[in-house]
C-alpha cells in the first residue's frame, strides 16, 4: 500500500489551483500536484539532473498554473 504525506500550499494559492483544474482531468489539488512532481522528478532522473534552462522552464509552467509566483 502506497504512503502519503502532507504538503501545505497558502489557500489563496489552493484556490487559484481549483480554479485552473476546473474542466480538466484533475480530480483534486492533490491530482494535480502529484502530476507535476512526477513530472519534475521524470525529467531529473532522464538527465541525471536538470539544467538551468529546464528549471527555467518548469518554474515556468509553475507560475503559469498559479503554483510560483
């Protein structure tokens, strides 16, 4: 059986999230969170690590979705 653990977010920012899932695929919050840090760690472990223009990018693709600002 698979662990958790919590991971806190402002909830101006969990709102700003809710709103941006809407009419997508992602169920919740923590749907969408779990894509994105598979989708990082992914990209880290295929390169051994991540340049700065791939940080760039997905800081990036972070503020975009409200996650960064």
């Amino acid at each position: 059986m698979t662990e958790y653990t919590t991971v806190s977010i402002p909830k101006d920012l969990a709102a700003r999230v809710e709103e941006t899932i809407e009419g997508t695929s992602f169920q919740s919050t923590s749907d969408l969170t779990r894509f994105l840090l598979r989708s990082i760690v992914i990209q880290h472990q295929k390169s051994g690590q991540l340049t700065e223009a791939e940080f760039e990018e997905i800081a990036e693709q972070l503020r975009g979705l409200g996650y960064l600002e």
